[in-house]
C-alpha cells in the first residue's frame, strides 16, 4: 500500500502517462486489468487558463479510473499555480507536474524536461500549487538534462522542500529521449534517500519484470509506458500471446467503442485515433498482415467491425510481429493533435 498524502494506492505497477494513449477509454481498460491509478496524458497550463474546452476536455474520467492524476506542464509559475486552481473543481485526487517531456518544443520552452534546468522554479511551482489546492501534488522527472548534467538528487531534495507528495523517475536524461536503456540503478539510488514514495518508469516489458524491479531497487511502485500500449493484460500478469484470440477481439472492440462514445464526430476521427492502438494490440499475434493493413485503412467502421468480428486464426499461422513503438507518441503527438 502506497500513501499519497490521504490517497491509498493499493496496486505496485500503474500505466505511465503518455500523449495519445493514456486518455479515459484506455485508462478504463488498464484500471480494470489492474493498473494501480491512472494518469491523465499532460495538459499545458496555458490552455487551461485560456478555456481551451478541447484541452480541459483531456481531463474527463469516470469514477471507476479513480485514484486519478492531472498531470500539466508549463513554464510560468504563476500560470501553473493558476491553472492547478483551475483544474481542483473537476476533482482529481492528484496533480502532477511534468518534468520529464523531453521534446524540444516543451523542453526547449522551459517546460517539462526544462524544469530540471530550473530547480528553483520548478520547487516554487510545487510549493504556489500545494498552498493553492488542497490536493496531493507529485512530479514525474528525469535524471538531469544530459550526462553531464545529472542532478537528480538536487532535483528530489528540492522537491521534497517544497512539498511534494511522491516522484516518478524516468531512468533517463532528455538528451537521450527513449533511446539507449533506462538507468535504475540510478532510479534506486533515489530511492535509498527520499523520503516520498518513488515511482520507478523506463523500459519495463512485463508485470514480472516490475515485480523484479521492485525487489531489486525498493522503489515503492513501477510505471509501464511503452509495452503496455495495446496490451493491458501486461497489468494483470497474463501474456498477451497466450491469450484466445476471442478474449483479444473483445477487448479491441470495446476500447475501440470506447474511443467512439468519448470522442464523439461525424466523420472518421475516432476509427482513425485508434489505428495507432490496433496495431499494438495485433503486435506478438498471429494474425495476418494482410488484413491489418486493411483495418488500419479503413475509414468505415461497419466494414472495420465486419472484417475483425469475422476473422477466425488458422491455428497454424506463426505469424508474429513486433513493431517499435515511436517516440513521438509521448509527448509530440500532444502537439500534432491538440
């Protein structure tokens, strides 16, 4: 059991925040197959306090995703504080500042990962938001900038000062984005001096795996990005490729449904927000290549249910596919599309 300020988390491994993915219908599935919380994806305070509906709208869950996490970023302190006062009437249990979003039109801003280039700021952006709500605030870092510039010790103690509730650490540096692999080591050096609960995040493939991870760096809880993106039995330590593909089906279309009722539209939008998730939820299956190009084309959602819903496996297919996932879904898609 975890303690963030008067919120109980129950669970040891939570979906990481991500643009594009970790919105209320995925949220739901991942709750269910037993994601710890749930993270909104990141909100610019700027927007909030511009009324931008369509960014306030990024905010919407339902009760059953609770305990629930808004995380913003921003660059100016108070625009944030503002915009955290904002956000506490749509009673989340938790806001979160990101530190960690490393693409330059954030970072390069000042925002995100350019937080960890001004500690000082960063520490008064927790302390104006913990006097102005009465919420838990927490903050998802990284280890410095660059290599040469590690300071994610600074980073916690001054954070810690200021406030702040729990840390989740991303085991890398900006610089280094999602490449290379995840410094927990690091991550459990942090670990062995907070006095908050710290979330380890990076490169985690399975449920075992953060159970290890657990044991090994003491960190009080594990975030899985990435990997978990179309697959969130990883949350209930079940393989997806073990599964019956039936049980696969049923979930596809209900987080496809889901994507429909929340982002309601005339024409093709919502079919073609989940392209993105269909083709991780196919990926280490067999299943034919040849209709996945053709679902993921698709802009009708009659023939679309009509193909999967039919599609029986041949028993001795031995197709499996892995395809990295992109980078830019964590932080730029937030920027393409909103």
């Amino acid at each position: 059991m975890t303690k963030i300020g008067e919120i109980q988390i129950s669970g040891k491994v939570a979906l990481s925040p991500m643009a594009g993915i970790s919105d209320s219908p995925y949220r739901k599935i991942t709750r269910r197959f037993g994601s710890a919380f749930a993270y909104t994806e990141f909100v610019s305070t700027e927007q909030i306090l511009l009324g931008n509906q369509k960014s306030i709208d990024m905010f919407r869950f339902e009760e059953m995703e609770r305990p629930i996490f808004f995380q913003i970023f921003g660059s100016d302190l108070n625009t944030v504080v503002e915009a955290s006062k904002r956000i506490a009437p749509l009673k989340p249990d938790v806001i979160d500042l990101n530190m960690g979003c490393s693409v330059s039109k954030v970072s390069h801003h000042g925002s995100g990962a350019g937080l960890l280039r001004n500690l000082k700021l960063a520490g008064q952006m927790i302390e104006g938001m913990k006097k102005a709500v009465n919420l838990p605030i927490t903050a998802k870092i990284r280890l410095g900038w660059d290599a040469d510039s590690l300071n994610y010790k600074e980073s916690v103690h001054i954070l810690q000062e200021s406030g702040v509730s729990a840390i989740s650490v991303h085991g890398r540096t900006k610089a280094m984005a999602y490449t290379g692999k995840a410094d927990w080591n690091a991550i459990g050096d942090i670990k062995s001096f907070a006095k908050v609960p710290i979330f380890g995040n990076g490169d985690v493939t399975s449920f075992q795996e953060a159970q290890d991870k657990i044991r090994t760096y003491g960190v009080d809880l594990v975030l899985i990005g990435r990997k978990a993106i179309g697959n969130p039995w990883i949350f209930s330590e079940r393989e997806k490729q073990d599964l019956p593909f039936s049980e696969i089906r049923k979930v596809v279309i209900e987080h496809l449904l889901g994507i429909l009722d929340f982002y309601p539209s005339e024409d093709d939008y919502g079919l073609i927000l989940f392209r993105k998730h269909f083709s991780k939820y196919m990926d280490g299956i067999s299943f034919p290549s040849e209709l996945k190009s053709e679902l993921l084309q698709t802009k009708s959602l009659t023939t679309f249910l009509k193909l999967f819903s039919d599609y029986e496996p041949d028993q001795n297919r031995t197709i499996i596919e892995t395809v990295e996932y992109s980078e830019n879904m964590n932080c730029e898609t937030y920027l393409a599309h909103r």
